[in-house]
C-alpha cells in the first residue's frame, strides 16, 4: 500500500493493513509544459486586470470544502472577487449558496478547463479550503505559480507547506480564510515572500525523479521479496 500522505499512512494502519506493507511516498510535481504570464492567464479566465481575485481549483464535492470558501467569502472583504475551476456533485448546491448568501455576482465558475495548472498566475490569492487531503497537486501548482496561498492544516498540506510558506488555517473556519485573505491584500510583501518560499521548497522537495526512484525501490523491494 502506497499512502501519499503520513496522515493516509496512519489511517490505513488503523483499519488493520500492517506496518510493514504500507509505504509513505508523498505526490510529486511535473511543471506544466506551458505557464501563462499573468494577464495573458486572467485573459483566458476573462478576469479584469486589476480585479482582486481568490482562486479555487478543484472537484466540487464536500470534502474539498468548497462550501467553506463560499462563507468565506460573503464574510470577508467584498473586494475579493473567486474563480472556481472544477466540476462536481455539489456544483449546483454551491450555486444556490451563492445566490443564499446574496455573492453570486462575485464568483465566476468556470468548469472544467483544460491544462488549469497554467493559469494559477491569474490569481491573486489560492484558496484550499479542504476538509480532509493527501498531498494535494493543486498545492503544488499555486506553489509553483508563486501565488499567496491560505491552506487548511489537514492531511498532507502541513508536510508540504509550513507558516513561512503559506497562511494555514484550521478547516470549517471560513472567517479564518476570510481575515488571511485580508492578510494577503493589505501585506503584499509578506505574501509576496512566502510565495517565493514555498515555490522554492516545492522544487527542491518533490521532484518527479525522486518520486520515480522512491516508487521503483517499493516496486523492486516486493519483487525480491517474492522470489
């Protein structure tokens, strides 16, 4: 068993699969084979150039938390305009929480979009919002793009990003995202130097060949071990 996270790692030692069968090989990232400059991104997402926008990136079900981003939203600064790119079972619940909340002209769903790891440049801030991961690719993007990014302290996340890399909140706490979001927007250097952090820990720690040499080693191990 190959768990992509400590946490993941734990649980399945919990329901009974032994120690020694499961490994702990957390995801790695591949750059996107194009990254767009900044305007030619919100361009493409049809996002103003001087609008201050929150992206969220990912499947529309309850345990990715979209509906928390949603609170958080209506109670943050109404400034800050959402992008969500992703589709799901509960896209049309968020969208009647929208339209509850009285913010459904400050969000802006674009569905599924092709390639989406290359307009994260577009972004003001990236929200995870989740309530529960693994070791989350969409991170890694933000990570990579250089954006703010405001994360929930579930699963993986803390292993990949500390709080000099990124705003970590506790989940189901969508006033927390809400005053890092205020943080992002009134201390543009702070976030501008964790952003440079994290994307600097993200090449440096999970790159695609030791992800390939940690996978090879398991694979090999169990071989030798049934012959």
């Amino acid at each position: 068993m190959i768990a992509v996270s400590k946490p993941l790692a734990e649980y399945l030692a919990g329901v009974g699969i032994s120690r020694d069968k499961i490994h702990c090989v957390p995801n790695a990232f591949t750059a996107p084979l194009t990254s767009l400059a900044r305007s030619a991104a919100r361009d493409r997402l049809g996002i103003a150039r001087e609008t201050l926008v929150a992206g969220w990136v990912g499947r529309l079900s309850r345990e990715k938390g979209a509906d928390v981003m949603l609170d958080a939203l209506a109670q943050g600064d109404a400034s800050w305009q959402l992008s969500v790119i992703g589709d799901g079972p509960e896209r049309d619940a968020l969208h009647q929480q929208a339209a509850n909340l009285g913010i459904a002209d400050r969000i802006t769903w674009h569905g599924l979009v092709e390639n989406a790891g290359s307009l994260f440049t577009a972004f003001d801030a990236f929200v995870l919002s989740s309530r529960t991961e693994g070791t989350p690719i969409t991170l890694f993007e933000a990570m990579y793009a250089c954006v703010p990014i405001v994360a929930t302290r579930v699963g993986g996340v803390p292993d990949v990003v500390s709080s000099s890399q990124a705003i970590l909140v506790p989940s189901e706490q969508p006033a927390t995202i809400a005053r890092a979001l205020a943080e992002v927007a009134n201390e543009p250097s702070a976030a501008a130097r964790r952003s440079m952090l994290a994307r600097e820990r993200l090449l440096h720690s999970y790159g695609d060949g030791e992800w390939l040499d940690a996978i090879d080693a398991i694979y090999e191990a169990a071989r030798t071990s049934r012959s």
